[in-house]
C-alpha cells in the first residue's frame, strides 16, 4: 500500500509540473525571459521525466534560451541542472554554444556533465573538430576527458573527412592517435587512397599509441593487400600491445597466410596476455 501510495503521489507531482510547463508553452510570450529562467528552473528537478518536457521546450525556443542554458551550465551548483542544461544545448544544436560545452568538458568535475558536453559537441561536426584538437592538444586534461574528445572526433568522422585528414597529420600524438582512428567510417565508405595512406604511415610512427590505432583500424576495414605484409611483420614487436592489436586485426581479417607466424609466435611468446589472443586468433583462422 505504502509503494502505491507514493506512486500516485509522484504521478499527481509529475501531473502538476507539466501543467505549469504547458501553461508557460501556452502563453503569448513563452519566449520571454522570466519564461526562459522558469523553464530553466525545470531542468533542476529531480523528475527525469519532467526534466525532459522543460528540456524539450527549451530546444524549441533555439537560439533565444542560449544566454540562459550556458549560464545554467557553467555556474549552476545544482550538477542535475548542468547535465540537463548540456543536454538541452544538443537540442538546440547552434555551433555558438561549442566554446562553452568545451569548457563543460574540461572544466566541470562531474563526469557525467562532461559525456553530456561530449555528446552534444559531437553533434557539430567539422565545426568542432577545431575546438576537438585544442583539448586533444593539451597535456593537463585527464584520460576520460581525452576519451572523450577522440570519441567525438569519432562520431563527426565520415562528416568532416578533410578535417580529420588534416588532424592524422599532426605532431601531437593524441590528435595524431584520434584521429586515425576516426577515419574508419569515410574509409569503409569511399576506399579513400589518400586516407590508407596516411593509416599505412602510422603504422610506423615513432609514438607506439599512434601504431596501436592504425593496427587496430585495419582489423575493422575490408582487407588492403597492401597493410597485410606490414601487419604482419608487428608480430615481432617488442611493444606487447602492439603485438596484441596486430594479431587482432589478422584474426579479424581472416588472414590464412599468417597461420605460421601465429603458430611460431605462440611457442615464443612471453607475455601470457598476448599469448591467450595468439591462441584464439589461430584457432579462428585455421579452421
């Protein structure tokens, strides 16, 4: 009795904010501030379902709430209002907002406002890529906030590929490392020479992270004849996790001729992780 009495409770709850939301909706001048500040009040409840309807109300009114959602996002102390404030500017979707969702992402300390950020700066697409490389650039963000900025380099991929080309070309290893591997999908699409050519070359660059993606690109590719030979010789790594991403992709790739690397590889083999994937890679293949 004591559960069905507090859902109905919550229900009548939920009921009467939503009609206080459809009251602001209806009103001649819902884009009016004080209307823009109640709606954004909204976004702190703590009813998933009603932060949803004031959320989608704000994206309706677009560029208006703007000044609003940003400040709710960076100032707001309430971290249910900031996720909700970073996902309501996805629903917006106008690029002024990009300096500040970056900011979220490398300013805020909860992470969920941070994968929030993430997910509406990946919405962007070449217009983020800019502001993707500046965070990637810089050596005093954490591991998720760089997880985060190659994950979205990702999702704008096939969108932006001249970017993404052009960010495989850097100096800096964790744009260089992102961004290949943020060429699968346009290559998967349009066998783009250009592109192959820059994943062969970062096969051997000199920082071993950039090695682990290309290698790990290839496995997820079509089979290039030309990488396969170059695959194949990272099986003599000395780096175990290169050794590791080569054998993957060869299993991935259902690559026959490699059988007897494999089988010599797997007798000489020291690290013990290596040598489980060497096992499953050659019963995959050898079949």
């Amino acid at each position: 009795m004591k559960n069905d009495t507090k859902s109905k409770l919550k229900t009548k709850d939920e009921n009467l904010k939503i009609v206080k939301l459809k009251n602001i909706v209806n009103s001649e001048d819902k884009s009016s501030q004080d209307n823009i500040k109640l709606l954004i009040k909204g976004l702190s409840d703590p009813n998933g379902l009603v932060r949803r309807n004031y959320s989608e109300e704000l994206g309706k009114l677009g560029k208006v709430a703007l000044p609003a959602l940003v400040n709710a996002l960076l100032n707001s102390k309430n971290v249910i209002q900031r996720r909700a404030a970073a996902k309501t500017l996805k629903l917006v979707a106008d690029p002024s907002a990009l300096p500040h969702l970056i900011k979220a992402l490398t300013n805020d300390s909860d992470p969920v406002v941070q994968c929030s950020a993430a997910g509406a700066i990946a919405i962007f697409g070449e217009e983020a890529v800019h502001h993707l490389i500046i965070v990637l650039e810089d050596l005093k963000y954490t591991e998720m906030q760089y997880g985060l900025a190659a994950w979205c380099l990702a999702f704008v991929g096939a969108n932006a590929p001249n970017a993404i080309k052009k960010a495989a070309k850097s100096k800096h290893t964790n744009v260089k490392s992102a961004a290949i591997s943020a060429l699968e999908e346009h290559i998967l699409q349009t066998q783009d020479q250009e592109a192959i050519q820059l994943v062969k070359s970062a096969m051997n660059d000199t920082a071993e992270n950039v090695q682990v993606e290309a290698i790990q690109l290839i496995g997820k590719l079509y089979k290039i004849e030309s990488l396969i030979p170059i695959l194949m010789s990272k099986l003599k790594n000395k780096n175990p996790h290169i050794r590791k991403a080569s054998v993957l992709s060869l299993m991935q790739l259902d690559i026959q001729e490699a059988i007897n690397q494999l089988q010599y590889l797997f007798e000489v083999e020291q690290d013990k992780n290596v040598k489980k994937i060497i096992a499953l890679a050659i019963k995959k293949i050898d079949k």
